[in-house]
C-alpha cells in the first residue's frame, strides 16, 4: 500500500537516498498491503527450519508422502537463491545446497529414508553456519545495496531484513513505525543500533476483567478473593490503578489507567512494546484458562481491553489494544451496491437447502466465531474449518487435495486483475491526478499502459514516488507482454499451493499435536488464510453468478479446468516445438486480467 511520496520525505527530512527504502519498507509492513506485496512470512533461515521439522515428522513415520519434502525443498531453494547473504559469506554451504547433483530441490534423491537423512543433515549443518552474524550481515548488504542506489538490491535486501526480524520476534507493526527513525535528518546508524538491538525488559499492565462465577450473591467476595489469590500465587502481582498512577506519575501516559481498575502485572522480555504485548498474553491466558475451566470465572477474552506496556530501560509507557495485535485486514470495501454482495446476498435469502447457500452460510459462521476470538490458534481453525467446509468434495480423498486443487485454480483467475485494481488504487493514494481518466477500469489502465503514447506521460507521473515509478513499469509489462502476465500467474499458483500446504500443516499440529508458535508466525498465518478465503469465496460466487443450477462441484471443476486450460495456453506460448498459437482468450486475458476459458 502506497502513500508516501518523495516530496513528503524530503519535507520530513529524509536523505534522497533513503527514499525508495522507506516507500518498500513502509509497504511490505503495511497491515493493508494487498498479499503479494506484504513481506514473506518464510526466509533462507526459517524455511531451512521448517524443512528439518517436515523430514523428522516423515522419518519418524508421523507423515506418510515426501510431498511436503519438496515443495519446502524448492522453497528454499528459491529463497537462498534470492538471499544474498549466503551466496556472499557462506559459498561453501550455498554450493553445497544448489549444486546440480543432489541440490535441496533435487526430488529424485528423497524416495529412500537414507536420502531423506542426508539432506536433513544438510540443512542443519546449514542453519548451524547461516545463523550466526545473519542480521548484521544482511543490514551491511541492504546499507551497500542504498549507498550504490541498486533499486533491485534495495528491494531484495529489505524484503530479507524485515522477514528475519518478524523471524526474530519483532512485531511487523513496530518495524513499520521504526522507519521514522530515518526522519528528520535521522542516520543510518541510529536505524541500524535500533534493528540490530536486542530484546528489552517490559512490564505490562493488563486490567482485570474476568467475571467471578457466582451462584450465590452473598459468595461473591470471598469467592473473588480467593480468585485474586490464584492469580498472584502464579506469579502474577495484582495493582490497582491509583498505585500505578502513582508509580508513573512522572511518565507521560500514566493517566490512562483506568480508576478504580485492578492491573495484572506480567513481565515480558521482547523486542518492542507490541510483541511484549502477545508475550504477556499468552503468559496470562494459561492462568484465566485455568481459571475459567475449573468453574471459578466465566469465559474470558480481551474484547476492549486497553493496557499499558512499560519499558523498564527507556522508561516509556505505551498503550495497546487489542486490533493492535490481533488486527485482520478487510481487503474489500463494505459497500452492498457491490456486484459480489449483491450475489452473495441473493445466495444467502435461498433455500438453506440449496447446496451453495449451505456452505456459504456455513463458512460465513466460522469467520464470525473467529473473528470473536482473541486467541490466534482458535481464529486460524475457525477459518481453517471454514474454508475446508465449503471446499469438501467426493472428487478427492485427502482433505489437503480437496482444497488444494481448487482453491489455487480459483485463486488465480483474477490474479492479474487485482494486481491492475490495486496499482489503480496506489496511484490514487499518491495524487488524484496520477492516473486521471486512464484509472476509470483496470481494462482502461491495461490499454493506457499499453499505448505508446500514453505510457511515458503515466511513468512521470509516478515519478512522484520511487517505488510507484517502478511498480508503473512492472504493470506495463504485463499490460504488453503475455508471457510475463503468464509466468506471473504461474508462479502465484505455485506459491499458493505452497502456501495452503503449510497452512494445512499449521491446522494438524494445532488439532492433533496441540503445538504452539509464536504469535508473528501464528497472525501472519492467520491473516494469509483469512484472504486466502475471503478472495475465493468471491471468485466462487462471482463466477456461479451467470452459471445458476450448477452446484459446488460443478463449479468448482469448471474452476479447475478453467485454469488448466490456461496452463496448456501458456505451454503453446512457451514452446518452441508447436506450430500452434496461443487462442482469442489469451489474448482476452492479458486486455481484462481475467482467465475466463470456459
């Protein structure tokens, strides 16, 4: 999500050179990024890890196809090639990895256990050499990267740097606020000693308001007594407000403690005030768990909730609620003159009967019970549960396979369009007159990108942001070539496969294993599953809109099969060996951004 101009940096005093990394760096962590554009939640380092995990659970039996394997194999394989950092300071362990006789993505050498070993081994013999010195190392990179004004470098390294530190436990929304540092004349140096800081001591101050279960009116004190001693003897102290005022009297914030409010006192060690947030809740959550489970106090959550979080070295008391760390992005506007709500609505007045009212209701009742939740496991299977409700079909007979195959296909079909939709929408956000009556529809802006005249007068006038400038050309390559829109989606199908196999993964270590993660990862995920769902309830209902009396799986293999006739369009693109030209569609295609074959 654009915004930032060159013009407002330099009025906020920014070095020139500095400001195509603030506008990626502001965009990646942006909570209303659209996905494509968000920072990776997997790196080098993090997929490395998550490969070793997927190898012990196949050698010890307790997955059963190498699938996995090598989708995490070429994964990473694509990462380490990005990533500059081993390529750099580690050729030996980077050969190693990507040689062509036995590379990490190689899926002849895993069908025998021997094998599966060896490249376990690999990994971790890996991660043990790229570990130590990473952030210091990709920091030089990215510091080399601006002074040299490498715009691809840029991108690269700082797409690097703010996944290994959401890897490391920073909050994406603290990293996102940082890049002030960078204002008012601020050094490099000053943003490098904040990033490469380690974790700080917080105290948080969480108000107690748990309801007591009482069955009987005169119980009430006695019985809220005895809860407040449970809770302190879990070594958590209990202040009341007017103590904490006292205590920060001299610290700005201190009268947003609510009088006559008792404060839970949690000590967290983070890296930023947000991240001691999620720490502090989870540690809580175990005590009120208990708690609420044994009959003492009803149900609990953190539904309008402020809390103070206090850095006990900078002496700085912020305050936190809770979307500021259970935010989930809404990428559609609630406007019910909208063709998709107007569709949905008519769905859902049918008969409950009807198959696709059933399951849209259905899926519609699971994001609302997630969305209710404060906790990210219970939101993440809310959605989980949703998405692989309205998917389930007889065609496959693994849950995977019954959500993988269509919701990628789907997924894809107006990839291109929401690309062009949101250039539209980011050249709006830079200056109303940016993309003027060209941005009437994505097919108009596909033909102004496309006309030779039209082009250059859109390129300057991106100029005004560096990264816009540069998200203009990209646009204009896949307004004029269809091998670059095609290879666009492709890849995008391979990343949503990949990305639905490890959210799939997520959903069995919760529900069998009971397993935790931390919350980065956890609202990262949950986020990505979220508008994984939200985008292909819409194609679905989109697409069912001119196809009325078709049930689910009627709709869903069209879906397939739509895109598999893409994929076979795309090969005669590619080949050099047919004689045969790509269909009228192709080219219908790349003028809409819409994959409509059949």
């Amino acid at each position: 999500m654009l915004g930032c101009n060159n013009n407002d940096l330099l009025m906020d005093k920014v070095d020139p050179k500095y400001h195509l990394f603030c506008q990626v760096w502001s965009e990646l962590l942006h909570k209303d990024t659209l996905s494509p554009y968000k920072y990776s939640l997997m790196n080098s380092i993090s997929c490395l890890e998550e490969l070793t995990t997927i190898l012990h659970l196949r050698l010890d039996g307790i997955t059963s196809s190498d699938e996995d394997i090598k989708d995490c194999s070429h994964e990473a394989a694509r990462l380490l090639a990005k990533d500059p950092v081993p390529r750099k300071y580690h050729a030996g362990v980077f050969e190693a990895l990507t040689r062509n006789n036995g590379n990490i993505k190689d899926d002849k050498n895993i069908s025998e256990n021997y094998q599966k070993r060896a490249r376990l081994y690999l990994a971790e013999y890996s991660l043990a050499a790229l570990k130590p010195g990473y952030l210091a190392k990709i920091l030089t990179e990215l510091e080399e990267a601006i002074n040299s004004g490498s715009q691809e470098n840029i991108t690269v390294c700082t797409e690097c740097l703010i996944s290994y530190c959401v890897y490391l436990g920073w909050s994406p929304a603290a990293l996102y606020y940082s890049i002030r540092i960078l204002h008012n004349s601020g050094t490099w140096e000053d943003f490098k000693s904040f990033i490469a800081g380690g974790r700080q001591n917080y105290k948080v101050y969480f108000p107690l308001r748990t309801e007591d279960n009482v069955r009987r009116e005169q119980d009430r004190t006695s019985i809220h007594s005895v809860n407040l001693r449970e809770i302190t003897s879990m070594d958590f102290p209990i202040i009341d407000s007017a103590r904490l005022v006292r205590n920060f009297h001299d610290i700005p914030g201190h009268d947003k403690f609510e009088k006559g409010q008792d404060y839970i006192e949690i000590s967290a060690e983070a890296f930023d005030p947000y991240s001691a947030s999620s720490a502090a809740v989870r540690k809580i959550s175990g005590t009120l768990n208990l708690l609420a489970f044994y009959g003492r106090i009803k149900a609990w959550n953190i539904r309008g909730a402020l809390w103070g979080v206090f850095d006990t070295q900078s002496r700085e008391l912020s305050w936190i609620s809770e979307d500021d760390i259970v935010y989930t992005y809404d990428y559609r506007p609630i406007d019910t003159r909208s063709k998709t709500y107007l569709s949905a609505k008519s769905i859902v007045k049918q008969d409950s009967q009807n198959d696709i009212t059933r399951r849209l209701v259905s899926v519609m009742n699971y994001v609302n019970m997630g969305k209710r939740s404060y906790s990210f496991e219970e939101r993440f299977i809310n959605l989980w549960v949703g998405l692989e409700s309205f998917c389930r079909s007889d065609v496959y007979s693994s849950i995977i396979l019954n959500v993988l195959e269509p919701v990628s296909a789907v997924m894809c079909r107006r990839y291109i369009y929401r690309l062009f939709y949101n250039f539209i929408a980011d050249c709006r956000r830079c200056g109303e007159d940016i993309i003027g009556s060209y941005g009437s529809s994505v097919e108009d802006v596909i033909s102004a990108l496309r006309d030779e005249n039209i082009y250059p007068i859109l390129e300057t006038r991106c100029s005004v942001n560096d990264l816009l400038k540069i998200r203009c050309r990209e646009m204009r390559s896949l307004a004029v070539s269809k091998l670059a829109a095609a290879e666009k989606v492709t890849s995008y199908h391979t990343q949503i496969r990949r990305q639905l196999g490890r959210l799939y993964r997520l959903r069995n270590s919760i529900a069998h294993n009971a397993e935790t993660y931390t919350s980065n990862y956890l609202s990262t995920c949950t986020n990505q599953l979220d508008e994984c769902l939200k985008v292909f309830i819409d194609e679905v209902i989109t697409y069912s809109d001119s196809r009325q009396g078709l049930g689910l799986k009627c709709l869903f293999e069209m879906l397939k099969d739509n895109y598999a006739i893409f994929e076979e369009e795309v090969m005669i693109l590619t080949s050099k060996k047919t004689s045969k030209t790509p269909s009228q569609k192709m080219d219908e295609f790349t003028q809409t951004g819409i994959m409509n074959f059949i």
